[in-house]
C-alpha cells in the first residue's frame, strides 16, 4: 500500500458538509454596536501599526475580535480599553474582514 492509497482512505473518513475554518469565526458583530469602527494607521516606535478603535462591546468580544484579525494577518498586537492594535499596515485587509463580519467601518488616513 502506498502513500496514495493511505491518503485516500483518510479523506473517506472526513465528516462531510461542514464548513471551512475560514468561514467559520467566533467573533459576531455586536447588534449594540452603532457607530462605524474606525481603522487607521499609526506610528509607534517608528513602526507602522493599525488601529481599530470605538468598538463597543464586553473585553472579551474585543479580545476574540482582535484573535481573530491577528491571526488572519499573520502579525502580532493588543487589546484593550476599546482598541486593538496590530503591528503593520494592514488597513486595507482588516477593513474585508471587518466587513466580512458585518461590522461597519470608517476609514481613516487611507489613500
């Protein structure tokens, strides 16, 4: 038996009809959340950082929010007091996914 039919026989095991990761996320846009959040660039350190600000909603919502656009740039951040920081200029990528989310988002210092 080769490396072929071994994998085969693994992907008859997989369950079917679930969704992919990718569509898949635990952070939901709050239904009080009223105000657009706002994503611009700043500079701490002389190194670009995206920030999200005026979310509105529990520390943990905001911390799973911020998980979840770490993870899907690939960068490192924080949370905190209503504000995630990602380290990079990401603007353009975490306003899809902001919005992917059903969030509304405001646009600040784009081009």
């Amino acid at each position: 038996m080769d490396w072929r039919d071994k994998l085969s026989g693994l992907k008859s095991d997989l369950p079917e009809g679930e969704e992919p990761i990718e569509k898949v996320t635990k952070a939901k846009p709050k239904k009080m959340q009223k105000e657009p959040l706002r994503v611009e660039l700043d500079k701490r350190n002389g190194k670009p950082a995206t920030l999200v600000t005026e979310f509105e909603g529990t520390d943990d919502e905001l911390k799973e929010l911020a998980k979840t656009l770490k993870i899907k740039c690939g960068a490192g951040g924080s949370s905190r007091n209503g504000e995630i920081l990602v380290q990079g200029d990401f603007r353009v990528k975490i306003v899809e996914i902001l919005l992917g989310l059903g969030f509304k988002v405001k646009k600040i210092n784009f081009k």
